[in-house]
C-alpha cells in the first residue's frame, strides 16, 4: 500500500495534504469554540458554526495553497515550515475575530484563540506522525547499517539530521572528546566518551564509523582511523563542505593545483590549440568509450558538437555509465552505446556502415602491465589482433580520420603490454601507407594521473588507510600527465595528422616515483616514516620492479623528430616493417591465436619489436 501511495503524482499528494488540512480545520474550529462555550455538541449550535467554519476551512485551504505548504515533502518539513503553519494559524484567527462582528455569531474570541494553537500543534504532529509511519513502513524488513558518527559538532548534527529518515542507514550514536556535549542527546542520539568506543561497537553492533570532524589535523584524523580499524569496524572520514567541492564531489580526488604540483610543471591543456573544426558536424565512433582516457574524450567531442557520437564498450556497467553522463550533458546530439569488443570483426562493419562513421578515435586497449604479462595471448588480441580488424574495417568503409591512442611503454618495450602497443602502432603504420582514402595516425603519451589503476589513486588509498606506500624502486620515474591534457592531445592528433605520424607531447622532466609518493604523504598532513624519523606517520617500502616493468620510460624509439604546428607537439620518426613483413605478423599473430601459443606469441614480439628488452616467457606461462 505504502508503494503505491509513494508512486502517485506529486499534485495527488498535495491534494491529499489540502484535504486533510481542510478535515483539521472543522474539527478544531467547531471544538475549539464548543469548548470555549463550555457546551456539549448539540445540533443547532453544530448547524450555527457550520457556515464560519466551512469559510474558515475555505481560506485556510487558500493561504495554505498560496504559501505552498500543501507542497513540502514530509522529509523536509522543518522548522521553516512550522513557521508558515504558525503563520497560517495565526491569520486565521485574525480572520475568526473578524467574523466575529456578525450579529448574533456563535463565535467567542476564547474559541478563536485555542482554535488557532489547537490547529497549530495538530497540523505539525499529523506531518510528523505520517512521517514516522512512512519512514517505519519502507525501513521494515529492510536491514539498516548501523553507524556510529565520530564527532557531535555542526558537521555531525547535520549528517545526523540528514540520515534520520534514510531508509537503509541507521545512526546509532556519537562519540565525542568534547566533556561538555558528553551524555547529552543530540538528534535523538546519545553522546558518549571515545574511552566508550570499544564496548558501542561490540555491543551496538556497528558497522562503520564516520568520522565527522573535518577541521581535525590529518594526522590526528589517522591516528582515529587507525584505532577504529583495530576495532575491526570500517571507517570513513566525513570531508568538510570546502574539500567537497574543491574536489568535484569526490575524497579521493587530488585537485588541479595538487595534480600539476606533483607533476612539476604547468597545466598544458590550456595552451594546447582547439580542435572544435575538425569534429563539427562529424559522425565519430570512440572506441573503450567508457575507460578513462575514452570518457572524457567523448565528453570534449560534445564541445566539437559533432553529428553523432558511437560509443562502444565492452563493459556493460561502463558503457551504461558514460552514456547516462553524455545523454545528461547533451540533447541535440545523436549519441548511441554499441555493447561489444572491438575483436568482433562483423559488430564493426555494421557499426561503421549503418552510422556513417567519419571518425575513429581507438582508445579501447588492455593497458595495466602486470595484467597483460600474465594473460599474453588475450593482451596479443586485444591490443593488436583487435586493433588491425578495427583499421580494416575503418579504410574498407571510407572513414575519414583514424586515430589510435597509443603510450610510452611502446618505446624500446620491456613488457608484453608495452610491445602490443607498438606492434598496434606497426600495423597502423602499415595501413597508413597503404591508404588511399582513411588517414591514420598515432598519438603516444606517458602515465595518466587518476587514470584507472594509475599510482597516483593507488598512493591515495594507501595513505588513507595509515600505509605503507609502496614504490617498486627508489630511483624509477615516469612521465605524467592530466586525462585533459591526453585527451585533447588525441584530438589534436586527429587535426594536424598526415599520415602514419607518431604524435608525441613534450612532457617536459620525468617524475620520480619515490619524490610523488612523499610529496603525497606530506601534502595529506603527515610525515614520512623512515630510519632518520622513526616517529613519522607513513611509510615507504620498496617492492621492486614488477616482470616487465622499466626503471625509466622513454617518448621516442629514434631520436629524430619533426615539428608540427605547434611548439608542445612533435612528430617522431619511427622505422615501419614492409608489407611483405606484416603479412607475415598476421599470419604469425593468428596462429597463435587460434593455438593459444604463449611461447609463440613471445617469440613473435622477440621477432618483430625493435629494440625490445627482455621479456620473460615465465612471466605468463603458468596463467595466461
């Protein structure tokens, strides 16, 4: 019953609320004023009030309807609204003392008077009741987390108040250092002493602490933490309303000024050319639509306002995501979400030829190191296999621009992913010298900061659970830069490209992992805990290289390099096998496919990637 009541149209509702407050009204005017009289209810005194209290209900509807009262949700009907019932009361007895100079009127001034508080008290508690019922009625059955709110100051109270009717979290209690709130209730809720916090988690079975106490130094705040995760309860760190939006939204976030921080050097996207001609109007197919880098290109196509924009991911939750967020954003332009892998050969023809595609932007790739050199087959077919179906497909229907999202582990490659990704960038190469109509092109770049799996969320994890951060070498730097800043680089690449190009983005210096990590550490509020400072709050231990993984990476395979329009941009130059060559990588590349040939597959990579390091066979011989 109460499903169905809650799904009726919010105009029913408020035609329910102005009923019931017309019913309140009779009731308390014609008691209010048989009290007053001190007469038992009687038919004639009954049909003598019956006129001023069916007008009386009348303009109680009508003041009710024009403050809009009838309106406001059960949840939130607080003080401001106790305030306009008071209100309306109020006027209404003003109104009663006016009716009151009809001659021979049974009204007296008692009864407008203890009518006007009499409505008052009952109009609130009937809301407050209903919602007490509706609330007891949808939490029934339901199993509620029971948390316990660290900290009764204004960010407390305002959670407390803000959970009081949530339907699947329960507050139990808080717990605060400040003596003089301690043993009071607050919210309905008692307030105890952190010397109580073992025995309330054991025996008000908790399931988290929130800690809401945002103006508490950092280290104190993981000092807290750690104690409660020694309780064997989770814990969650409530940010202030400032750290909120500073961060989108988002605790784990580091903001701009942080993330170029870390990186040693000015934002870039901003300096970075526009490339809204190039797309406008254009009818794009993005493919890992819903990965990091592949997301928020769609999001700065919407900028280009192109005709169509396809969307194609093999992960269901991701896609669904990334196209709720892109229908949210825009309307006028037609966006489409393709379910499948870049692999199915017979997906892409139809996606290409019933879209009129004019644009491939290729960001779909297996991009995480260890992943890919445990599992070498599936990273062969995903990474190249995959992407010489998509360029096929691409130049056989006439598209215009193909661009593939490439990295730096490309260069002089150590690992199975790094050489996928170069031996993706030979295979377009080789398309690109072989078309007549497509125009393809690479764009190769280093780590992204807050991509998924990057070091930098990694770090963030860590030091927010008390440590250790850990850093595969004490001497190991990478290149980073912003999702913004590769994505628009991608962009670019698609504008100024010529064919076959390698478009690499000036950097500027590596980044030391090691510098990061304490830089991460000291910017959360705490120190570094190490031999010269026993007492600090996070550690550092080093794990060692990771099979495949390079001490320093590298942009170009060649030194040599040509400008391009722009000065942040250059343009490698890269060696290319020969057709006869690559038929042979094909022909190599399927059979260890379709044989799932580990040693094959390794063996291919050992053949045909120049300047390759060594790659362990053992690294995936017992997963892949």
């Amino acid at each position: 019953m109460f499903t169905q009541l809650n799904r009726l149209p919010r105009t029913r509702k408020s035609f329910m609320m102005l009923t019931l407050d017309a019913i309140l009204i009779c009731i308390t005017f014609a008691g209010s004023h048989l009290i007053a009289r001190a007469q038992w209810p009687n038919l004639p005194l009954l049909f003598a009030i019956a006129p001023y209290m069916l007008i009386m209900a009348a303009t109680g509807i009508a003041m009710t309807a024009m403050i809009g009262l009838h309106r406001v949700r059960l949840i939130a009907f607080q003080m401001r609204s106790v305030a306009q019932s008071a209100a309306i009361a109020g006027s209404m007895a003003i109104f009663g003392a006016v009716m009151q100079m009809v001659p021979a009127t049974p009204l007296t001034p008692l009864g407008n008077v203890i009518f006007a508080m009499s409505f008052l008290i009952l109009s609130v508690a009937t809301r407050q009741i209903l919602l007490d019922v509706v609330t007891r009625a949808y939490r029934y059955g339901r199993k509620r987390q029971r948390i316990l709110i660290y900290g009764a100051g204004r960010t407390g109270q305002q959670l407390a108040a803000a959970l009081a009717t949530d339907e699947t979290v329960e507050p139990v209690c808080f717990v605060d250092d400040n003596p003089t709130v301690q043993s009071l209730t607050i919210y309905g809720l008692m307030v105890y002493s952190p010397v109580q916090l073992p025995d309330l988690i054991a025996t008000q079975a908790i399931d988290r602490v929130v800690l809401a106490m945002p103006s508490v130094s950092q280290p104190e705040l993981v000092r807290i933490e750690r104690k409660v995760r020694d309780l064997g309860c989770e814990v969650q760190a409530l940010p202030s309303f400032a750290e909120l939006l500073e961060n989108g939204g988002s605790t784990r976030n580091l903001s701009h000024r942080q993330l170029h921080g870390l990186m040693n050097r000015n934002r870039l996207e901003k300096e970075l050319p526009g490339v809204s001609d190039t797309y406008q109007g254009q009818r794009i197919l993005v493919t890992g639509a819903g990965g990091s880098i592949g997301s928020e290109i769609c999001r700065q196509l919407l900028t280009c306002k192109p005709a169509a924009l396809v969307l194609l991911d093999h992960s269901e939750f991701a896609l669904y995501e990334i196209d709720k967020e892109l229908t949210g954003l825009q309307s006028s332009i037609q966006i489409t979400p393709v379910l499948g892998s870049v692999f199915h050969r017979p997906l892409l023809r139809h996606v290409l030829e019933y879209y009129k595609i004019d644009v491939v932007l290729h960001a779909a790739a297996y991009k995480h190191v260890p992943m890919v050199e445990a599992n070498i087959v599936e990273g062969l077919c995903n990474n190249v296999m995959a992407t010489r179906v998509l360029a096929d497909e691409a130049r056989r229907a006439g598209v215009g621009r193909f661009t593939l999202v490439s990295s730096d582990k490309a260069v002089r490659p150590t690992s199975v992913m790094g050489c996928t990704k170069r031996m993706a960038e030979l295979i377009v190469q080789d398309f690109a010298s072989r078309s007549q109509h497509t125009l393809f092109s690479m764009v190769r770049f280093g780590n992204v900061v807050n991509s998924s799996g990057s070091v930098v969320p990694l770090f963030q994890d860590q030091i927010a659970h008390g440590g250790p951060v850990t850093v595969t070498h004490p001497d190991v730097t990478r290149y980073f830069m912003t999702i913004p800043e590769a994505v628009r680089l991608v962009l670019l690449a698609g504008s100024i490209a010529k064919g076959g190009d390698v478009l690499v983005l000036d950097m500027g210096e590596p980044v030391k992992i090691d510098e990061m990590a304490r830089h991460m550490i000291e910017g959360a509020g705490l120190s570094v805990k190490s031999d010269a400072n026993p007492d600090g709050d996070i550690a550092i231990t080093y794990t060692g290289l990771r099979p495949g993984e390079k001490l320093h990476e590298e942009l170009l395979i060649s030194r040599d390099m040509i400008t391009t329009p722009h000065p942040k941009i250059m343009r490698a130059q890269e060696g290319r096998l020969s057709e006869i060559e690559m038929a042979q990588v094909i022909k190599d590349l399927t059979r260890v496919i379709e044989d799932h040939d580990i040693a094959a597959g390794l063996a291919l990579l050992d053949r045909w990637i120049e300047g390759r390091g060594e790659i362990s066979l053992a690294a995936g011989s017992g997963r892949d």
